[in-house]
C-alpha cells in the first residue's frame, strides 16, 4: 500500500513538473496574438492550437540566433581544451 501510495504521489509530482514545459512548447508554438488568449487553466490551454514556427524563425533571424551559436562555440572549445 505504501509503495502505491508513493508511485502516485510521485506520478502527481511528475505531471506537475510535466504541465509548465508543455505550456512553454505549446505558447512558443502559438501565433503572437493567441499566446495570451487562455489565462485559465483549461484544455484549451494546451490543445487548441495553430501551430506555427514563426517565433523560432524571428529569433533565429535576429541577433539572439547569433549570440547563441557563439555560445555554443565557445561551450564546444571548453569542453574540448
């Protein structure tokens, strides 16, 4: 029973970390003027959605697409010095 117990707790905990990412993926997959349309907590939240990769092309396309490949070049010399 008490093995039960901690399975579930532990599965509830593991949903409760799980809810926020979905919510990041799902809004920075959404069109700017949706992203903040579904406040609540709801099914719409997460599924009701028109999917789109703009976002990620203007970020890419901006300086921040720069700034991380720099990042990641130097991380890669680190690691590899």
């Amino acid at each position: 029973m008490k093995r039960a117990s901690l399975s579930v707790l532990g599965g509830v905990i593991g949903i409760l970390f799980f809810l926020p990412l979905l919510w990041v993926l799902t809004n920075s997959l959404r069109p700017g003027s949706e992203t903040f349309a579904h406040l609540t907590l709801s099914w719409q939240t997460f599924f009701e959605l028109k999917p789109t990769l703009h976002n990620y092309s203007a970020l890419l396309s901006s300086d921040v697409g720069r700034a991380t490949l720099n990042s990641i070049l130097v991380s890669a010399a680190t690691v590899v010095i």
